[in-house]
C-alpha cells in the first residue's frame, strides 16, 4: 500500500512540476505564434484575409470528398 501512495505522490510531483516551468520560446518562435494567432482570428472573422493571406501560392490539396486537387485560387472561393 505505501508503494502505491508514493507513486501517487511522485507522480503528482511530476505533473505539478511540468506545469510551473515557465515556456522559452525564442523570438522566431513568437513571431511565427503571433502569425498563427492572427491568421485564427481572420479565419473567424470572415474578413477575406484567411486563406488569402496565409496560404502559400503553390498550395495543393486533394480531399477525400474532392474528385481532384484543389488549389490556392480555389480555396479562396
């Protein structure tokens, strides 16, 4: 029984420890966060800048209910 109540406790240690390190993120990291945050709120906001603005200009994709790829132009419609 003490087994079990000290992995219990060692493992509330843990989870409780990962949770209080601070993140480290550097400035290229934020800068690419900044542009990911603002491209949630142009694709909420319906304001014709999502995927216009964030979709690179060879972008390909190819769904399970498209007959064929689709492309940047198309995905903007």
């Amino acid at each position: 029984m003490k087994a079990i109540k000290l992995c219990f406790v060692t493992l509330v240690f843990f989870v409780c420890s990962a949770q209080a390190q601070e993140p480290t993120w550097n400035k290229s990291q934020m800068e690419v966060w900044e542009v990911v945050q603002q491209s949630w709120v142009d694709d909420v906001a319906e304001n014709g800048n999502w995927p216009a603005n964030y979709v690179h200009n060879n972008y390909v994709t190819w769904g399970a209910d498209s007959g064929g790829p689709s492309y940047k132009d198309s995905a903007i419609k």
